[in-house]
C-alpha cells in the first residue's frame, strides 16, 4: 500500500493491470490445453470407428465360417 492508502486509483489500476495480465496467460494456457485436447479427441474417434470396422469384419467372417461349417 502507498502512502495514500487503500484508494488510491493509480495502486488499483496497476493490480488490476497484473490482474488482468495474469488471467490472459491463462486463457492462453486454457486455449492451448483444449487445442491438444481436441486433437487427441478426433484421433482417438478414428480409432474407434477403425476398431468398430475391423469388429464389424471379424463378427461377419465368425458368422460366416460357423453357417459354412454345419
């Protein structure tokens, strides 16, 4: 606190300013995770849909080979 005490308008703005400073860094951070975030998301639903293809493909060909083999 300075010697003009708690209202002093200029003491205010600066810690608002590294306030404001601070939190910025922060939703740059934020933005940064989410980015990642949503590349590991759509890397891991083409893994689903290639595991549910290659799923869908194992189920046919069991089928398949227990109707050939009565």
């Amino acid at each position: 606190m300075s010697d003009r005490g708690p209202n002093d308008l200029e003491e205010t703005i600066s810690k608002l300013r590294k306030q404001v400073e601070f939190m910025q860094g922060k939703c740059r951070e934020a933005g940064r995770a989410i980015l990642d975030l949503e590349v590991t998301n759509s890397g891991l639903k083409k893994e689903i849909d290639r595991l549910s293809e290659e799923n869908s493909n194992l189920t046919i060909l069991l089928k398949g080979n227990k109707n050939g083999s009565r």
